[in-house]
DNA sequence: ACTATAATTCGACATATTTCGAAGTGTAGT
DNA sequence: ACTACACTTCGAAATATGTCGAATTATAGT
C-alpha cells in the first residue's frame, strides 16, 4: 500500500473522496451549478456556501461538514470565508485534470494517438 | 444515501473502487498497458492475466482476487476465462465515460462551450 | 486418475468510514 | 455584552473495507 508513487496515491485519494454518493453529489453541484447555455462565470456562479449545499442533502450539518473536509483535503475542492459562511468552489483546471487521467490518448504517451485509434480500426 | 439517481449510485460505485490505491493500479495497469509510441491493438494487448496482475502488485493472490471482483462490480474491467488463467480488460468506452463526466464543456449541456469558456476569459 | 497451475470462496481479524448529537468557535447585528 | 447564525470539532456507535491463509473449484497436461 505504500509502495506507489504520491501520484497514485493522491489520485486514489480523490477518487475515494467521489466514491461516496453524498460527496459526489456535492461535488457535481459544484461543478454544475452553470445555468445550461449561458456563459459560465468561474469566478462568481461557481461558489456555494456550505449551508446550501447541507440542505440539498438532507444530513446533519456536522456530516456534511465531514464530507466537506474530506473533499478538501482530497484536493478536490477549495473553500473561504465570506463573513458567517464559508464558500466552496472546484477549481475549472481540476476537472481538467481529472479528465485527462481517463483520456485514452493521453495515457498513449501524447500526441500521434488520433492516428493510432484509426490505424486499429482500419 | 438511498435518494439519489441510479446514475450517481453507480458512479459512485466507480469511484470507490478506483479509490484504493491497488486497484488503481491496477485500473491504471490496463489502461496503459500499449507501449508509448506504437499503436494500440485493443484486442489483444489490453488484457492481462489475474496472475500477471497479482505480480505486480505483491499482495496475496486472495486479494487481488477480492480487488478484481470490486472493479468488476462497479463495472470497471471485464474478465474472461482463457484455459487455466482469466484474463481482465477494460473497454475503450469506459475511459470515454468517465473522462466526459469530468469535462466542464460536457457538463455545461453540450456543444458551444468552448465559445463559451473564451467569452468569459475575454 | 493424478498432479500442477490459476484463480475464487470462506471465515477471521484489524482498521477505516459514515453518521449523529452535543458542545465549541467565529462572525455580524443590536 | 448578548444573541443568532453558520459552521466545525469531538466522541460514540454501527457498518464497511482490506487483508490474509486455508480450503475449494476449474482447467490442462501426463
């Protein structure tokens, strides 16, 4: 268990932090909350305070707060205070990342994959 | 826990499983198992043995019996019988899945995103 | 039939996770 | 200073997970 690089492990980190149903749903609404169709503001739309979050899942305050830190010290969520509550947000180049660990042509060592995939289909 | 979608039931199911770091070895074993730089012959060269798997990993083969069975019920990998050894793959398309669910274009329902992300940064 | 190889199933045990309520901390308004 | 609000921390309890060795099943070769 301890002889994988920090990259493994971090990553298994992460995914066993949206392994558990409440904190992925919590992290979907994070990453969702752009009104479908219209122009995203990074900055602004994409913060939640944990109150709201808490009454979308309908657990106690103290469990959510625990799924919260849990996200957070995955790496999967970044968090502030603004004055009685505390924001959430995902950072957009996270979900970049992530999405990248399953691209098949990226794991391909870069580049030439496109023409690869045709190559084998051909 | 029990009121969400079957769909973030069962991506959660992912997660979980790629959440521990030997089965994300694994995971990973089977998604990069083509050489860099040649091309990917999908048939064949993305299946291993539970044997050559085990190998690698210097855990009891019972375990990475157990490990094997969790990925397989979240849907992760595929297995086969071959003579005395099962060999285990993963499908192109699940890569595809899982990277989309990550894709912040995706999310924001379809298409004109990438218009989108450069008005904002504009 | 016997033996060897490949993998799974079955307890058992130690450890980790999820969840809650109660008590605590920090901020803002009166 | 007091009160309300937003959230966190701290046990505690129930449940789940990771790991192993021993026993079992399945296949192939002799």
């Amino acid at each position: 268990m301890s002889n994988y690089s920090i990259d493994i492990q971090k990553r298994a980190e992460m995914f066993k932090a949206l392994g558990n149903p409440h904190r992925l749903a919590i992290f979907q609404r994070l990453t969702t909350c752009c009104v479908p169709g219209t122009v995203c503001e990074m900055e602004d739309a994409m913060h939640f305070t944990v109150g709201e979050i808490g009454e979308e899942l309908e657990i106690a305050p103290s469990t959510v707060s625990h799924h919260l830190k849990e996200l957070f010290r995955a790496g999967l969520i970044q968090t502030r205070r603004n004055g009685k509550s505390i924001e959430c947000w995902i950072e957009p180049e996270l979900l970049e990342q992530l999405s990248g660990f399953f691209n098949i042509d990226f794991l391909n060592n870069q580049s030439e994959l496109t023409e690869n995939k045709q190559k084998v289909k051909s």
